[in-house]
C-alpha cells in the first residue's frame, strides 16, 4: 500500500511538472517584453492538490524546465525558488480553511494572497536585476513597478482559472485516488 501510495504522488507531481510547463508554454505576448501564462495557475492548483512541498516542487521543477527550453536558463534556479515561496503563501492561506476550502470564495482568498506574494517575489527579482544593471535603487524601484502589470494580468487570470476548475479537479483526484486503494 505504502508504494503504491509513492508511486502515485511521484507520478503525479511528473503530471503537474508537465502541465506547468506547457501551461507556461501556453502564452500571450504583452508589449513590455513580458507575458501571460497559464503556468501560474498550474503551481497553485499543484499546492492545493498535492500540497506544499509537492506542488510547490511540481511547479518549480515545470518552470525550471520551461525556462531551460526557452532561453531564461538564467532566471530558471530563481524559478524553483520562487515556486516555494509563493507555494509557501499559498499553502498558508489553504490553512486558513483548515486545507479544505469548501466554496469558490475561500479559494479567490487563497488566490489572492498567493498573487501578493507573487507580486512582491517579482518586484524583488525585477529590482535585483536592475540594480545588477547598474540603476541606482529608485530607479531599479520604478523600473521594476513598471513591469508589474503583466504580474498583475497573469494573477487575476490565475485567481479566475483555479476558481473555476479547482473543485471539479479535486472531485475528479478524490474518486481517482479512492479506486486506486480499493
């Protein structure tokens, strides 16, 4: 019982690997150089589904490796990390409902407080880089709120995503889970 039960958390964090990488892959050019992405929405489904360090792991191993295949090989180690900060934030707020949210609102919350890490990971990473740049710390400050908004855009499309299809996922992995043991 025990490795079946290894066996289907490894096969499924491989599964949420892989859809945040394609979720990632999956996206819509803004013109600030930045971009929409399904990816996000695919590591918070992750932690609420399979918990933190698992989805958390999922999505930043799915990340790492989108950003690999794609020319970012040096944000992809920032990427993991990122995964289980935000991870961290969203299991947190997953807490708050005693890890079973039981309505579409409990899981917005939970969604926005994820998004604010998000934001405040991205306004780190983007002023660090412009620091590296050579801008003095106002300037990496402005700069890196300047490209908030694509952050922004992919949270709400995050919050909206996951509220409509984490309840129908989590029927879905209960039933499949429950006849696996049976």
């Amino acid at each position: 019982m025990k490795k079946d039960s290894s066996i289907q958390a490894i096969v499924l964090v491989a599964l949420f690997t892989a859809l945040t990488v394609i979720g990632t892959m999956i996206k819509i050019p803004l013109p600030t150089g930045a971009f929409v992405h399904l990816g996000n929405a695919v590591l918070l489904l992750a932690v609420l589904l399979l918990g933190y360090f698992k989805g958390s792991l999922a999505g930043g191993m799915g990340f790492f490796i989108f950003d690999m295949l794609n020319g970012y090989a040096t944000e992809a180690p920032y990427f993991i990390l990122e995964s289980f900060i935000v991870g961290a934030a969203a299991y947190g707020a997953l807490l708050l409902f005693k890890k079973k949210p039981t309505a579409i609102w409990q899981v917005i919350v939970i969604g926005i407080v994820t998004g604010i890490a998000k934001i405040v990971m991205t306004q780190i990473k983007n002023m660090v880089m412009l620091r590296i740049a050579g801008a003095d710390f106002q300037a990496a400050f402005g700069g890196a709120l300047a490209k908030l908004p694509a952050t922004v855009i992919n949270i709400t499309l995050t919050i909206f995503i996951v509220a409509l299809v984490y309840f129908p996922l989590k029927k879905a992995l209960d039933t499949t889970m429950r006849r696996s043991f049976v």
